[in-house]
C-alpha cells in the first residue's frame, strides 16, 4: 500500500480537488507545473541554497538526555525550532515564494494560526519583494501578539477574519475568497498539509527534508537510518507530513500522531480530529472533519492556536484509517506540563503546539532500547503569554 498521493489526488479515500469553478484555473496550473518546476535543476539549486544560507538547515538532531533519562528510552529532538523565524513553516514558504515566481505571481496571500506560517510567508515575501496579505482570525490575532508584529514588520498586511470561531479555519475561508477575487496574479500559500490536491503533496515535499536529514543525522550517531518511532502533533499536518515522509513506505518505522484534545476529548472543546471526526469536505479536499449530523463544520478547541482547526490533512487521514499511524489525543493540561517540563530538563521552550507531541511519555512506555525521534515543530516564544497565563509565572 501507498502511503503518497496517486495521480489523481488522493491518499487512499482521501483527498481530491473539490473547488468552485473560479478556482480551477489557478489549482489547475499549479496542478500541472508544481512537480515540473520542483525537478528542475536552478529551481532545486536555489531552494536548496536558501534553505542551507537563509533557514540555517540542516537543523540539528538532538540527543535529550534528561529527558530520556527520566522516561527510560532515546529521546531525539529534530531541532526545527531552530530555523530562521522559529519553525518548520519557513521550509514551505521558501520552496512556495519560489514557485510562485516561476508562475509569475505578483501578489501572495496566506491564512495563519499561531501566526508562524504568516510570519514564514512574509519573511519570503519580503526575501522576494512580493505584496503580502495574511488572514489570521480575530481571536489568533489576541492571541498570537507578537507574530502579528512581526508580520506587519516584514511589511505584511494582516487582515483579521471576523466570522465563525474566529480562528483559523475561518483565515482559511477568507483567503480562499480572496483567491477567488484575485485569480490571476495571486498565489495563496498555504501552509498546512491540507487544502486542494496539489499542495498536501506539494507542502508534504518542500517538509521532506526534515525526514531527509534525519535518515542521514541518526546514521551518525545510532549507526541506523531508522528511528522505532517518530513522534510530530497533528493540527493540519505539515511537520507531521515532513517528519513522516521518507520513512512513510517503511513499516519498521512506527508514526505516533500527536492531536489536541482541549479540555477533553469529549467535552465539546477538542480538537481530536481522529476521534471525533467523519469524512467529509473543507478547503478543497476531501478528509476527516469535526461535523455535526447534518454536516455543519463543528467548532475546534485547543489551547494551541496552530492545532485549533476542525479537520486533518488527507494524507493524515489516510495514515488514520489504515492504523499506518497511532494518533493520541493530548489535552491542554498535559501538553501544558510537557512543554514546562522541556524547558526545565532540556533548557528548550516548546511551542504549546509541540508541547502535545512531547506530551505522549506520560502514557505510553517505550523500550529503553527504542530510538523516539520527536518533531520539535516550533520554539514557545509565541507562546509566552500563553504559558505566563497557565502557570501564573
């Protein structure tokens, strides 16, 4: 069984292009280039400078002895936290801003949560001299303060979206609108692994090179490619989708999918798309989504803003209903104390969005042989008041 995307634009029963008509053209061409452009030698030249000069890649794949100590197995952290702007998002964004300037795009749009892939998208923005607008829902924007600064810095425009649960998959909504305003001379980056068929596929590819580097990181220091387990949270899916992909096809390789649980899987303020999800269609694809019986989108919760989206990737999905991956519900509480306790063993402050992945040791035992490596997808700067909130600091 596959676990990457077939020429038609599905992960198994998931995924697909469903989009009005005056989209079309703009998936279309994008549909038909993306993985032209991506094989061509200057292209992969200059994604591969900028991601080494710009983002400071490789990042480092970390041994955390403390923590590993304390839960009695191998914990390594991929160190995305350490890319320029502070997560795994700047990966995408690159790899996007170049291929929309193939394409002969003037004007970017974006949709944003936690604020990370907006600040990602006008970092480039600015590295290429292109307008920038981001969505970001109303209450993201109290949220996320200080990467709303930062976008507006980069020279960003942000446009809060004030509908719905005002978070970000009403963003979503608004840049899809806008795309469909703008159809020619706009690219609209997206950052998840979610949306219409190209870009899972296409965000999951610029992410590879996550799992890339750490086939090649754990050779040198285990003598071995292959982790037992790889452990990445699960909002729509992209560090998850880099973490995972070189060893997707690889069954010795165990994929642990980290989601939000909120206040509890079943109190009505989750996020636990897995659990509480049923197939159904949001943003162009075709996945698992939170929904009531009549199929009315149900509001997410998570204390994390860039996991509080109602729906999964479809290549997630798909790793759901074939058990290729184990997905695990975290609540805010326990990702909360994880993130805290990361920062005290390891002196590394967690997003709260990765805080869920590191969450998991609680409950589930590892062998002390096992090698866990964990998608450290973002550092908690964003997230300060958050945590100051929390624990009262």
């Amino acid at each position: 069984m596959s676990y990457h995307v077939n020429e038609k634009g599905y992960y198994g029963n998931f995924g697909g292009a469903f989009i009005p008509e005056m989209l079309y053209p703009n998936v279309e061409e994008l549909r038909q280039n993306y993985l032209k452009v991506m094989a061509e030698s200057d292209f992969k030249k200059e994604f591969n400078h900028l991601l080494k000069d710009y983002v400071g890649r490789p990042t480092p794949l970390y041994f955390a002895k403390r923590l590993s100590e304390k839960y009695n197995t191998k914990i390594y952290l991929k160190r995305e936290d350490l890319c320029h702007t502070g997560a795994h998002k700047i990966n995408n964004t690159i790899g996007q801003i170049l291929m929309a300037k193939r394409l002969k795009k003037t004007r970017i749009i974006a949709e944003t949560g936690a604020g990370q892939h907006g600040v990602a998208t006008a970092t480039v923005c600015a590295l290429a001299g292109l307008e920038c607008i981001v969505y970001m829902g109303e209450i993201d924007i109290e949220r996320q303060a200080p990467n709303v600064a930062r976008m507006k810095m980069l020279g960003a425009e942000v446009r809060p979206a004030l509908s719905g649960s005002r978070t970000l998959k009403d963003a979503t909504n608004e840049a899809i609108r806008d795309w469909i305003n703008n159809p020619v001379d706009t690219h609209y980056i997206i950052g998840s692994a979610v949306g219409p068929h190209p870009y899972p596929d296409m965000v999951a590819r610029f992410q590879s090179v996550v799992s890339e580097e750490t086939k090649w990181q754990l050779k040198e220091v285990e003598g071995r490619e292959n982790p037992d387990y790889i452990v990445a949270c699960v909002g729509g899916g992209s560090n998850a989708a880099g973490a995972y992909y070189h060893y997707l096809n690889d069954p010795d390789v165990k994929l642990i999918a980290v989601e939000a649980a909120g206040k509890g899987v079943h109190t009505g303020e989750s996020a636990a798309t897995s659990v509480l999800g049923k197939q159904g269609i949001i943003h162009g694809s075709k996945t698992l989504l939170m929904q009531t019986n009549d199929g009315q989108i149900t509001e997410p919760y998570s204390i994390s803003a860039g996991l509080d989206y109602p729906g999964v990737g479809p290549m997630h999905a798909h790793l759901y209903e074939t058990k290729r991956a184990e997905f695990i519900a975290v609540t805010d509480d326990e990702a909360m104390t994880a993130g805290l306790e990361l920062s005290q063993l390891e002196g590394i402050i967690p997003a709260v969005e990765t805080a869920h992945a590191l969450a998991i040791f609680e409950d589930k035992k590892f062998k002390p042989e096992d090698v866990v490596v964990i998608s450290l997808s973002g550092r908690g700067d964003k997230d300060l008041n958050t945590y100051i909130d929390y624990f009262k600091l």
